[in-house]
C-alpha cells in the first residue's frame, strides 16, 4: 500500500498540470479478505489510517467490511461508502461541470437472489445512465458472476471496475462495445489507470475502441516505486 500511496500522488500531480482530471476509485475487499480470514483486530483501524491517507475519491465497503468496521468502532474513511441489499448511487462533478455516475453494487448472499441483484443493476442504470455524462459500476460479484451480466446486459454500464473471486482482466468489452470490463490483479500489486482522451464527450457513442477513445494500463507496483514513509510508518505500528 505504500507503493500505491507514491503512485497516486504522482499521478494526482500529473493531472495537475495538464486538461486532464483526475479520480482515484477503490473497490470492495480493500479491508477484508476474499476468502474470508479475518485480520487481528489492530490491522483494521491501520488500514483504515492508510486509506485515509491515500485520499480517494470514492471508495466502497461489501457488507462484510462495513459490518466489522462498524463492531469495531472504526470510522469508515472519507469518501468510503457501505453497500448493503441494494446499489448505492454517488456522483462526483468535475470542475468543468461534467458529472461522473458510480452504482456500487451489493454482493448478493445467496445464488437464489442474483438474479433479483442483476435486476436492481439494470433499474439502476436506466434511472442514472442520462443523469451523467460517464456511468461506472463498482462490483465485488467476482469474474464468473460479471461476465454473466456483461453477456445478459451489454452496454448498461460505461465502465464496469470488477472485484472479487477470480482473476485480473486489463481489460475487455462487452459485445455491442459499449461497456469497458476491468478487474484488479490479486494481492493488491498492480493498479489500473484508465484514461479517457476526449474530455469533452466522456461516453462514446460508437462504443469503445482501444488506443483511440479509451486507454488501460496496468501499472505494477514495483521497486521501481519508492514507499511512501508515512504509510510505512503506520503499519509499523
């Protein structure tokens, strides 16, 4: 994480200096393990300091993380959202007035209530998909259970950021080309950083087309990337 705090603020600084704006997202399973381990209670309030201190600009917590910060009495960081039974919607404006949907979406408990999840994704995209000029959703499904719903509902959301079970995409489309597909390698040790050329028309639409309207990188977080001493500083602690 101390890596990733060094790549942030460089990337924050970058952005600063040209048209370009910047957002940091971070999805569900920060906090808590997919395989459900429990970290010792002390490792929460230290992760809560470090994403504190990474500053992003939205972040969501699945249930299972929301419920133990809560009996733990951490406050959640600002900015971070708790996703129970149903989406969440937030929306950030950019300075220039453009506006930025993010649906963060419910882990549905049982196999018998995913359709219903998938359901209540589609109403919710329909209700907010004209309200913003870029819709994103924030999934901890996992990779089988999202490209169900990318194969079922092409085009719903702009950009879909995965989490959960199963392994990294860099990136992939849905079939009509309208919605980007990126999931998150495992272990925390890469970030993904789309960029998106056109400022002025966010959504494209033809659909996406790789290099031309819509840039992904995956960008490990080497040695190259020197740690950021206050983030190391808290987990020595």
């Amino acid at each position: 994480m101390a890596r990733r705090a060094t790549l942030l603020q460089s990337l924050r600084e970058e952005s600063g200096t040209g048209d370009e704006k910047f957002l940091a997202v971070a999805g569900p399973y920060e906090f808590e393990r997919i395989q459900k381990i429990r970290h010792p209670d002390a490792h929460y309030a230290r992760l809560a300091r470090a994403f504190a201190r990474l500053d992003y600009d939205l972040g969501m917590l699945c249930s299972v993380e929301a419920q133990t910060l809560r009996s733990l009495d951490i406050p959640y960081p600002s900015n971070w959202f708790p996703v129970e039974n149903h989406p969440l919607i937030k929306t950030i404006r950019l300075q220039d007035r453009a506006s930025i949907g993010f649906i963060l979406l419910p882990v549905p408990e049982e196999d018998a209530v995913w359709s219903e999840t998938q359901n209540r994704a589609v109403r919710a995209v329909e209700k907010n998909k004209g309200r913003v000029d870029l819709l994103f959703g924030i999934s901890p499904w996992g990779k089988t259970r999202e490209q169900e719903f990318l194969e079922r509902h092409p085009g719903t959301f702009d950009i879909l950021l995965g989490g959960g079970p199963g392994g990294g995409v860099r990136q992939r489309f849905s079939e009509d080309r309208k919605t980007l597909w990126v999931r998150p390698y495992r272990k925390g040790k890469t970030v993904s950083k789309i960029t998106l050329p056109d400022q002025e028309q966010l959504r494209p639409e033809s659909g996406w087309r790789p290099e031309e309207n819509v840039k992904v990188e995956t960008i490990a977080l080497s040695e190259e990337i020197h740690a950021d001493q206050e983030i190391t500083a808290i987990f020595r602690q």
